[in-house]
C-alpha cells in the first residue's frame, strides 16, 4: 500500500535523517511531490521504505554500467602492473644468474692464481737454498792449482 508522507514522517520510518531524505529526493532516488508548500514524499507502508522513482532505476542502471566499466578498467591496469612486475622478477632473475656466474668463474681464478702463488713459494724456496749452497761454496778459500795438484794422491798406474 503506497501512501504520501512527509519528510520528516518519512525519516522516522526509514530509520534516517531529514536531510537524508533530502538528498536521495535530490537524487531521483525518491519518488516526491510539493503540495501545499510542503515536500511529500511516497512510501510503501507494509515494507516501510521509499519507492523508487521511475529515473531510479534508469540511474541504477547508468550506475551500474559506469561501475562495471570502471571495474573493467581497473582490472586492465591490475593485470598491467602484474606483467610489468614479472617482467621486473624475470630480469632480476637474469641478472643474479649472470652474476652467480660470474662469481663461479672468479672463484675459479682464485684457485687457481693461490696454486700459482704455492708454486711460486716453493720455487723461491729452492732457488734460496741454491744460492746459500753456492754461497758457501764460493766462502771457503780456492787452493791454488800448484797446492792442489801437490795435495793430490799419485794415482795408480795401470800394468
């Protein structure tokens, strides 16, 4: 049963503020009439809400499509920023490869530079005790030829 109210009727029995009232009349939410200077509005009485003007429900629809289509674009642009950011981990991904790769390669320079290192340690080390024996040797005072070739034993003859 539909049956015209005032505003202020009609906001105690929806549960809401005048100016709420106001500004769905405003919307074209709520069908509404002026009748002897004051704003009625029509309420349906067994479900105690406001019946929708006829513009409502062409609003509801422009509204939904508008929302549909903002819902529409937001998804481009989430499945956008979703591939730009795979993009960005596929790269990064790369670049770790290309320098773990880097760090196998230098790791095996290492190795390979402290056997260089060890060998040449050891080779300094032989060449040291080369010099100290020539060293030694060159200390000791050279008998001359004559003092030699006195000192020398006759060697045996063979008969």
């Amino acid at each position: 049963m539909e049956k015209w109210m005032s505003v202020s009727e009609a906001a105690v029995s929806l549960g809401i503020s005048e100016r709420a009232v106001y500004a769905r009349i405003k919307k074209g939410k709520v069908t509404s009439k002026m009748e002897d200077g004051n704003r009625l509005v029509l309420m349906d009485c067994q479900a105690s809400s406001v019946l929708p003007s006829e513009s409502t429900t062409e609003n509801a629809s422009e509204e939904s499509q508008t929302v549909t289509e903002a819902l529409q674009k937001l998804q481009q642009e989430k499945e956008a920023r979703i591939s730009d950011l795979q993009s960005q981990v596929n790269q990064q991904f790369q670049h770790m490869n290309h320098q773990s790769e880097q760090i196998h390669q230098l790791t095996q320079q290492l190795d390979h530079m402290a056997q260089l290192v060890a060998l040449a340690q050891k080779s300094i080390q032989q060449l040291t005790e080369q010099n100290q024996f020539l060293l030694s040797d060159q200390r000791q005072p050279k008998r001359s030829f004559w003092k030699r070739l006195a000192r020398q034993k006759p060697k045996a003859t063979k008969r």
